[in-house]
C-alpha cells in the first residue's frame, strides 16, 4: 500500500515539472517570434526614414515604448504562469501527502482494532474454560453435600421419633406430679397459678408506684431548675429590650419649653390627650424628649402624631387636642386601609371583605411573639404557595394556601373575644364572611385546635412554624405581655356605663373611663373595687395593678 501511495505521489511530481517544462517552451517561441517581429519592424523603418525622418523618429520612439510595454507584460505574464504552476504543484504535493497520511493512519488503527479483538477473543476463551472448571468443581461439591444432607435427614427423624416418645412420657410423669401436688396443697392447678398472678401483680404495682413517685419528684425539681434558668437567661438577654421596644414611643422636642405646652394649666392638655387616646405621656427630667407608654402601637401613634401637630400649630389646649386626635384617628384608619388593599394586591389575592381588608392592613401594628404580624403573615402566604406549588398540587390549591396564610393570624388583632383561642377565632371572623372551607380550616387548625381536613391546613402550619424558627424571629415573653394587657382591658368592660378602659405602666395601672350620667360618684368607687377583685380572682400579675375610675362631666355651648 505504501508503494502505491509514494508511485502516485512521484507521478503527481513528473506530470508537473513536464507541464512546467511545455509552458516554458512556449513562452520562448512566443518571445522569438515577438523579437522576429521587432526586426522587421526596424527593417521598415529604415527604408521610410528617408520620406519622413521626424514621423520615424516619433514612430521609432512609440514602437520602442510598445516594445518596453510587452516586454514588461511578457515579463509579468511568465512571472504569474511560474507561481501559478508552483502554487499547483504545492497544492497536489500537500493534497497527495495528506492522503497519504490519512491512509497509512487508518491502517495502523485498523490494524490495532484487529490485536484488540484477538485479544479479546483469547481473554473470553479463557474466562469460559476457567467457568466451565468451577461449574464442574460445584458439582461435584453439591453432589457430596446432597449425599451428606441424606444421612444427616435420616438421623434427625431417628432422633425425632426418640424425642417423641421421652415427651410422651414426660408428659405423662407430669400429670402425675401436678395430681400428686393437687392432692398434697388442697388447690387446683388454675387456683395455685391465680393466686400466684395476683401477688405478683400486687408486689409490682407497689415498686412502680413507689418508682413512678420517685420519678415525678425528680422531674418535678429538675423542670423548677430548668425553667427558672431559662427564664433568667431571657429576662437578662431579652426581657427589657422587647417591653422597651414594643411599649413605649420616645418623642422628640425642639426645646424643654414644649413641655410645659404639652402638660397645659393644671394639666389639662395631658389629661386630654391621655383620655382621648389610651396612652400614658411621661414627662421627666430627659433632655429634649417625653416618652409615650402603651401597649397598643395604634394607640402610641395617634397619640405621637397628635402631639407633632398640635405643637407645629402652636394651639395647644384640649379643644385643638380633641380636634387633631380625631383628625389623625381617621387618617391612621384610611391607612389601615390602604396596608390592607396594597397587602393583598401585593399577594394577588382577591374577593376579601372590606373589614376583612382592615384587619390585614391593623397587622402593620401589631407585633407576634416579638415579629410584626404582617411581614409575618405575608412570610407564611408566600412560604404556603411554594410549598403547595412543589407538591404539584393545583392552581387552586396554591391559590387557597397563599389565601390562608395571610389570614391565618387575623385572630390577634380583634378584640372581639379575647378568652377564645386567636385560630379559632379568626375563623369564626372569616366564616362571617363566607371565605372557602378550606381557608377556614386551615386557619382554625394551623395550632391545631381542630382537626385538619384539607391539604393545605398541614401546608400552612408548617409554614407558619419555618416563618417563626429563624432565630430571634420570635420572642414568647412579648406575646404574653400584650396577651395579659388586652384581657386587663378587656375586664372593666362588663361592668355597666364603662366606656374605655387603658391598661398604662406597663399593666401596673389601669385607667377606666365611665359615662358621668349612668355613673354617679358613689358608684365609682363599687366599680374600682369590683374591677380590683376581678383582677385578684382572675388573672396572675407580678406586683401591684392600680385601678383608677374616671367620671368626668362636660358641657359645651355654641355662641352663634
């Protein structure tokens, strides 16, 4: 095969130099014939010089420059026929050497692929002749324990039947020994073996008694250490931050001058706004600053946006107060409003009733063992349509789930019935306004309340608990405080001709406002004292709580 390649190779290179050779001999005739030509030429010029010596002069010149001219053609036309033929000659040699090279490679790895089967082939005949030796060595093997496996058979049914017969005769020598024993105790074998039940049973009911009361009171000490070593690191890490930070409102003075505005003739202005928002205004010796108390954010923000503007005005009496606490308290309410409307076209939810809306948009200011409620619950609606969107559950299921995880905490920012659990009591809110059975579920079971019946009840309390479990995302102490203020408020209101009641100091003190027209004096003070034993019977609190009553009369005329 190489002899062929490198014969064809060699006559690619004579066919070349003998057509370079032709064209070359071309070339030269041409050139003889194109000097043959001059000759003549010159011959005719010299017989016609005598006519026209100027006109051969001139012609002699013009022929001597056609003659450069051609020369310089003829010089470049063998110039490119010489690069061209070498150009072709490169391509044919290199295009010929490739080939070449392409065959000889192709042989070489035919040739390999031809060793690699053989190998192959040997390697297999000897892995099936070392197989077949093993198959016939198993044999054999098998043969040997299949006949050993028949002796060791008949051996055991002999030692069978032996075993057979001492049990026939053990059994029959113990029916003697039971009769013998009957006989000898005065008892029925069922009696002895009752009797001997029941004092075991009451042996071992006195130790697990006596261990189980031995356990308990280690536990018992162990938890009491426990829990006040946690309630210690809390109160000592936590404690005074959260009340701080989710109690009181500090409000910022251009001049120490503001305060005595702010506190009015015999404190009237301070009364005022006390009175008409629920708060408690702290007025010390700090610098450029008077702190607002109150559990309730709605309430801290009415009352600091009020003071803001009865001081911006510079009219600051209890008239202009109650005139401004009205003003901001429906502002507050319009943006209740739109926290709700913007919460649920952010989510893309919709067909939610207006006060359901509210509810959403009173999230903003309320707070959940330390977490706002309504980053929150769009935490939780968020987290439920992904879940449900990864269990491959319909589009409607992930339409529900994101709906249920909004509403899930709706309970906690209602002051309808405190005494009932917020699930449950969130449902019962949106069952009010006919929200989808599934949504109502999920709500009252995400603690488990009720039992569950739909699929995305599980989705959302799982969710609500990923929501919660980030650490410092939660924080139990703040959530019982608000829980303790909100009943505290919510006990004078049974009580007849109480209009308000606000929990102040941090619960240590609880302000109840009553109609001075159902209320006459006398009866305030039963009301204190009613309210006060209410409290002792029905609620634990650290300290002391103050209950004061406040009957106040106005009358108001119009000069027209």
């Amino acid at each position: 095969m190489t002899g062929v390649v490198l014969s064809t190779v060699i006559g690619f290179v004579i066919g070349g130099a003998l057509g370079y050779l032709a064209l070359y001999a071309a070339l030269r005739r041409h050139r003889a014939k194109l000097q043959k030509a001059e000759v003549e030429h010159q011959q005719r010029l010299l017989a016609l010089e005598k006519e026209a010596q100027e006109r051969a002069q001139r012609l002699e010149r013009k022929a001597q420059h056609h003659l450069h001219e051609a020369q310089k053609r003829l010089q470049q036309a063998e110039k490119e026929a010489e690069r061209r033929i070498r150009e072709k000659l490169a391509q044919d040699i290199a295009a010929a050497e490739a080939r070449a090279r392409e065959i000889l490679t192709q042989a070489e790895s035919r040739s390999k692929e031809v060793e690699e089967q053989k190998k192959q082939v040997l390697l297999l005949e000897e892995t099936l002749n070392r197989r077949q030796e093993q198959i016939q060595q198993q044999l054999a093997a098998l043969q040997k324990d299949f006949e050993r496996l028949e002796e060791q058979k008949q051996r055991q049914e002999q030692r069978l039947r032996e075993i057979l017969q001492r049990e026939e005769a053990v059994v029959e020598k113990e029916k003697q020994l039971i009769a013998r024993l009957e006989e000898i105790a005065g008892l029925t074998r069922e009696e002895a073996v009752q009797q001997l039940m029941d004092n075991l049973r009451h042996e071992a009911e006195v130790r697990a008694h006596s261990q189980v009361q031995q356990i308990l009171e280690e536990a018992r000490i162990r938890a009491v250490e426990e829990s006040q070593r946690i309630i210690a690191i809390t109160l000592s890490r936590v404690g005074v931050e959260q009340a701080i930070q989710h109690s009181i409102t500090t409000f910022p003075l251009e001049s120490d001058e503001h305060k005595g505005r702010i506190i009015g003739r015999e404190g009237r202005n301070i009364r005022t706004l006390e009175s008409l928002t629920g708060v408690e205004i702290i007025v010390d010796d700090t610098p450029g600053a008077i702190v607002i108390s109150c559990h309730d954010p709605i309430r801290r923000e009415i009352a600091s946006r009020t003071l803001q503007r009865v001081l911006a005005d510079g009219r600051v009496h209890p008239a202009r107060i109650e005139e401004v606490a009205k003003k901001v308290e429906q502002e507050i309410e319009q943006e209740i409003r739109e926290t709700g409307h913007r919460t649920l076209m952010s989510l893309d939810i919709r067909g939610v009733a207006p006060e359901v809306r509210d509810l959403v948009g009173k999230m903003r200011f309320r707070f959940s063992f330390g977490q706002n409620l309504l980053h929150h619950s769009k935490e939780v609606a968020r987290l439920a349509a992904l879940i449900t969107t990864e269990l491959g559950l319909p589009a409607e299921k992930v339409r529900l789930a994101k709906r249920a995880g909004l509403l899930h905490d709706i309970g906690k920012v209602s002051d309808e019935n405190p005494e009932l659990p917020h699930a449950l009591l969130g449902m019962e809110i949106l069952k009010r306004y006919k929200e989808h059975p599934e949504v109502l579920n999920a709500v009252g079971a995400h603690h488990d309340e009720i039992e569950m019946t739909s699929i995305i009840s599980p989705i959302v309390q799982v969710a609500d608990a990923i929501s919660g479990a980030r650490p410092g995302a939660r924080r139990e102490t703040v959530e019982k405080y608000i829980q303790r203020i909100q009943e505290l408020e919510n006990l004078p209101k049974k009580f007849p001709g109480v209009i308000q009641a606000y929990a102040l100091q941090a619960g240590r003190e609880l302000r109840i406002l009553v109609e001075s027209e159902k209320v006459s004096d006398d009866l305030t003070d039963k009301i204190a004292q009613a309210v006060a034993e209410e409290i002792q019977n029905t609620m634990q609190y650290p300290g002391q709580i103050k209950v004061t009553v406040i009957r106040e009369k106005r009358s108001t005329a119009y000069a027209r």
